[in-house]
C-alpha cells in the first residue's frame, strides 16, 4: 500500500509575525505550565508519531534514501522512546530541588531551585537526521512547559511535510506549529523575538544565528558540526577499529556530523588496518554499496557537487572506492591516503564518506595533530590500549567521545550531548533536553521571625562589622604558599575523612562495629 506524503508548502512570509505571536501569547496565558497539560501533548504526540511511521520512513528514504533499518533505528524509534523516557520522568524532572552547599545560618530561609520554562523557543531542525534532530529539541520543549515553532530543514522536504502533519494533528497548534521554507522564512523568523534559539547544522550558519540572538541577548544552544578525528595507535585491534570506523563513515552515507572527518593511524598498523578496512567493505556491501539496499544516498545535487570537489582537489590517493553517480547521488565511501594536513579533506568538513588516512610516527605525533586541525571539534576517537586513550582524551578537548568506538556515545538517547567551543554550545537530549529549555530559578522564602537575625544588615552599621564577621566569614585551611594545613584535632572528629558525610559514614561503621563485637563477646563469654 502507498504511502501518501503531504506536500511541502513554504510558509507565507507575511504571516510568520502572527504566528510567533500567537505562540507566544499563549506561553504568556501559562496555559504550557502545569505538568498534566505537557504529559498530555508528549502522549498525543508519541501516537501521532507512531500511526505516521510508514510516513516517517518513507520521507526519510525520499530525502535520504535512508534504508527501512535505518529510518526507525535512528529517526522513528529514536523519537518516539524519547517521549515515553520523558514522560515516565518527568514529575520527577520538574519537582523544587533542595539548594546544595546551604551554610547553617542561611538555611532557615528554605533555599531552593525551581524548574520555571524559559519561554517561546525556535527550534531550527537540520536534514541529516531530519525527524531526531528536529523533534527532540521540541519534545524537550514541550517537557519543560514552552511553547514552541519548529523550522525543519527545506533540504528534507519529505520529512519536514510529515512532522508539520504530526504536530498540527497531534498538538495544541496555538502553542506548538511549524514554518516552513530556506533562508528568507529563517531570516523573518530570526527578526521575531524568542527565549530561546535552538539550532542544529553548520557553523558558518551557526554564527548568524548567535550574532543575531546577541541582538536581543537570546540564549542559544548551538549543535554544530566539527572536523572529528579517529586515532588508531599501533596497539589498537585493527580489525575493530576498521569496522567500526567504517560504520560510522557508512551509516546515512557519512552524513552524521559525529563522525570522523579523518583517521590518523600508526604506521606500524597501516597496512594492516588498511587491509582490514577492504575486508569491512565487502563484507557490509557484498555486491557493492550502489547495489545495496542498506546504504543511503547523497541529500541533494549541492551537497554531491561539494564532496565530489572536495574529492577531485584532493592530493591524495584513492585506496578504496571512489565511484560516484551523480544523477542517483551516489557517493561510494571512499578511502584516501592523505600526507598533508592542508589537504582539502581534512582542512574541511566533509560530512560524507569521504575517508582520509593520514599516517604519524607516534602517539604524539597523532595528538599533535588531532589538537592542531581542530583543537574543539565535536567529538574524539581514540582506538588502543587504556593507557593509550586515557593520554588522548587527557591531552585534547571535544564535545565528546567514545573510546574504541565511532559516536557510540551519540547514540545512547538518555545521555546529555553537545559541542564545545567551535562545535557549539549546550547540550540536549534525555533530562538535558528538559534542562535545555528550563530556567533553574533560585528561590529563598524568609520568615518574620527572622527578622532578629536581620538586623545586623539594618543601617546605621556602627558596631555591626565584627558581628557580621562572626556569623558569615570562613576559615581557610591553607597557607599563604597554597598548601593544605592539616588539623589534627579536625582529622580526629572526622576520623581521617575529606568532608563531614565521609566522617558520618565512618562513625556509622565504627559504631556498627562495635555494637557486633559487643555482640560477639558477650556471645563468647556464655560459652
């Protein structure tokens, strides 16, 4: 049976002030706040996700050529079990918490921080991963008691008519909805005032939208993309790290912007990863990615045309691969020894399956390098021994990584991932989706009684300076040259414990212990 998909209309220019305000106009009627109305529009919502999903994966194979496993694995499914994960949390999420490190004297005050939504959010989806990267922004959104317009890629056309579809017939409308359309729609959506920018997609788009949230001091979260290396050391599995590597170059036919831009790699394990690597070819495309039906296709003619440039100015060696069909835009992955560092593939993201080697000498060498092309990208690779990887991620920084392995640490839901530095800003998904778009709000409540204890802040000061010393300065416990000076007394009371739960915890287990040799004695002396 086919599957019917909605046209992909633009949005009307002139009407995108109104809808804005009609968005925000009902944040402002604080209908989004109580809890019960958000469960509500997550569950309508995960029922509306789940009767489109042959929708879903037909846009997605439309847009992508993305493969039935593919467009539910990490498109549908995704999406849906992050709403049911948010809503089995989230009267957990939203509770008042207990303010930490609370001294003594301020405690009477009730200190504590409530979860208050941060307002109305414009959430700018990217067409890689057009339904993950777009509804989980807006699942955390709504999670948080926002209210919300969603701006879908226009280079997924498919997949932003289906989740325009979902989220009018599933969603309150006058609180969540959809504009559609390229750069002018998003450039008059950017002119309307917001409380929050969420955007996913290109750096060099990345920076007008934080230029133009400064304008009007608007928080943004940036999900940007990143030059991410790979490095195999010379005690790395090869085979391991072939396959894997080879995965994550493969999966949406490279078009995910965790994985590795380039693989730096030992040349004492060269010619063994490489000829793992061809293996791993085979083996995942017996007949040939073009003839497979698990491999995707290149989003459009523009994207295709940028990586077969990057490929044709490229002064490397094609290993493996290398055929392309443009009118299929079809890349094959393609692996290319590189020996320069301003090579094209390498100095640019290629976000494809464009695979690079460039070989070092050493583990300092690799590191060296991994810091020198991209000193913030979005995520790291380091494949060997623990001691190996442990320096890697000690001596570079990235949004994130995973440690023989390529973005596993992207694919778990639940985990909070972001960029950091060039890559971008804040973090998303699971409870950080929540976090994203709340306000945690400090709150102290102050009662008459206390109002004794206030009267050293009351003008005139005369006399009150020493009291006010008494009842609020501390004590270092370091000297001058910035070591620790350590009381014996203290190290006593707290029987050699770092802070006052480790000594509780402590005199616990004494007592306990005690009470069981008493115990035993008196057990002993009947005998």
């Amino acid at each position: 049976m086919a599957v019917e998909i909605p046209p992909f209309e633009h949005t009307p220019i002139q009407s995108i002030p109104s809808i804005v305000n009609e968005v925000r106009n009902t944040f402002h009627s604080h209908r989004t706040r109580p809890v019960e109305y958000r469960l509500v529009q997550l569950r309508k919502f995960y029922w509306g996700l789940k009767d489109n999903e042959q929708a879903l994966a037909e846009a997605c194979r439309l847009d992508l050529g993305k493969s039935q496993f593919e467009a539910f694995v990490s498109e549908i499914e995704w999406v849906k079990n992050d709403v049911i994960f948010t809503t089995n949390n989230l009267q957990k999420w939203v509770q008042d918490e207990k303010a930490p490190d609370i001294p003594l004297t301020n405690r009477a005050v009730s200190p504590k921080i409530r979860k208050d939504p941060l307002g109305c959010i414009l959430v700018i989806g990217a067409y890689n991963f057009p339904i993950q990267l777009s509804l989980g922004p807006l699942i955390g959104a709504i999670a948080a008691g926002c209210t919300a317009v969603l701006k879908p890629s226009e280079a997924a056309p498919a997949s932003a008519a289906v989740m325009q579809k979902i989220i009018l017939e599933s969603l309150d409308h006058s609180a969540y909805t959809v504009v559609q359309g390229g750069i002018p729609e998003t450039t008059s959506l950017l002119e309307e005032q917001w409380d929050k920018i969420f955007y996913t997609g290109s750096s060099t788009v990345g920076k007008i939208i934080a230029r133009k949230a400064a304008e009007t001091l608007t928080p943004v979260t940036l999900e940007l993309g990143g030059r991410n290396s790979a490095i195999v050391t010379k005690n790395a599995d090869p085979k391991l790290a072939a396959r894997r590597l080879l995965w994550g170059k493969t999966l949406n036919a490279g078009q995910v912007c965790t994985s590795q831009n380039y693989i730096v790699v030992d040349k004492d394990i060269l010619p063994t990863f490489l000829a793992e690597l061809e293996a791993t070819m085979k083996e995942f495309y017996p007949q040939g990615a073009k003839a497979s039906p698990d491999y995707g296709r290149i989003v459009n003619e523009r994207q295709f045309r940028r990586l077969k440039g990057m490929l044709d100015n490229s002064r490397g060696k094609i290993l493996l691969g290398g055929s392309m069909d443009e009118k299929e835009l079809f890349l094959e992955p393609t692996v290319v020894q590189v020996d320069d560092l301003n090579d094209p593939l390498v100095i640019d993201e290629s976000f494809g399956p464009l695979i690079p080697i460039y070989t070092v000498n050493d583990l300092d060498e690799a590191i060296k390098v991994a810091n020198q092309v991209h000193s913030t990208p979005l995520a790291i690779y380091p494949f060997g021994n623990k001691k190996e990887t442990d320096r890697v991620l000690r001596e570079t920084r990235s949004g994130g990584a995973s440690v023989n392995d390529s973005f596993f640490h992207a694919s778990i839901p639940t985990l909070a991932f972001g960029g950091v530095g060039e890559s971008g800003q804040g973090s998303y998904r699971g409870k950080a989706s929540f976090d994203a778009f709340t306000h945690r709000r400090s709150v102290t409540t102050t009662p008459n009684w206390m109002e004794f204890l206030l009267s050293v802040r009351y003008p005139p000061y005369k006399g009150k300076l020493a009291q006010f010393q008494k009842m609020a300065n501390l004590t270092p416990n370091f000297d001058r040259d910035g070591n620790v000076k350590h009381s014996l007394v203290r190290w006593i009371l707290k029987l050699g414990a770092g802070d006052s739960k480790g000594a509780l915890a402590r005199y616990i287990i004494v007592v306990v212990a005690a009470v069981g040799m008493r115990q035993y004695l008196e057990g002993s002396s009947k005998l």
